[in-house]
C-alpha cells in the first residue's frame, strides 16, 4: 500500500489541466489593504453565500464601488449595511437583477454607464 493520501491519488486521477496553480495573488488578496483602491466592482448573487464573501472581501480590499445585483434587494441591502459599516468610504450600489433574463442584464450594465460613466468591462 502506498504511503501517499487516498486524496491526492484521487486529485491525479481526475486532473483536468496540465498544471495547478494553488497561490494567492497579492491583486485577489483581500487582506493586502487597497490592494483593490479605485476598482470598480460588479457582484452578482452578492445578497448571500460566496456572493456575498466575495462582496465582504473586495470591500476589505478597499474597492471604491461596489454594485450588488441579485433577485434579492432585500438582502443586498443587508449586504451593503455590513460592507459600509466595515469600508465607509466605498460607493455602494444595490441593483435588483435576475441574471436569466437579458432584459434585466441590459438594465444593470445602463445603469454601471450611466452611474460611473462607462460600459462594462470584463
């Protein structure tokens, strides 16, 4: 029997790429202060889960605006509570989306244009 974990036999087996990248960039790291000052941010799902972490972190990383779409302003508007009581200097935007429909897709990349004056950029 072999002395390597079960785990990392499993991990070889079903490796779909020729190499694996398992660093944390200093750019994604929300805890490198203003590693992310003046960025501007667009979230979807951001009213729970790893949406919301997501939101949570790039407030930590000192994003200057962050849009928060989902189906639940409700909750997005909880989401934007914490991120404010946590960076009061981020801009932060809660838009009501469902990403299924194209319509209301259309509507949020309007309202990123005309809220701070360009299109969406990937």
């Amino acid at each position: 029997m072999s002395d390597t974990p079960l785990n990392v036999h499993l991990f070889e087996k079903f490796q779909f790429t020729k190499k694996n990248y398992r660093d944390v960039y200093p750019a994604l790291e929300s805890s490198v202060v203003e590693s992310q000052a003046g960025k501007t941010v667009i979230i979807t799902g951001g009213s729970q889960g790893i949406g919301k972490a997501i939101a949570l972190a790039f407030a930590k990383a000192s994003a200057q605006n962050l849009i928060l779409a989902s189906r639940s302003v409700a909750k997005l508007e909880t989401t934007k509570a914490e991120i404010l009581k946590m960076n009061s200097k981020s801009n932060v935007l809660v838009v009501g989306v469902d990403t299924t429909c194209e319509a209301d897709v259309e509507k949020l990349e309007k309202i990123v244009k005309d809220t701070f004056g360009h299109a969406v950029r990937p």
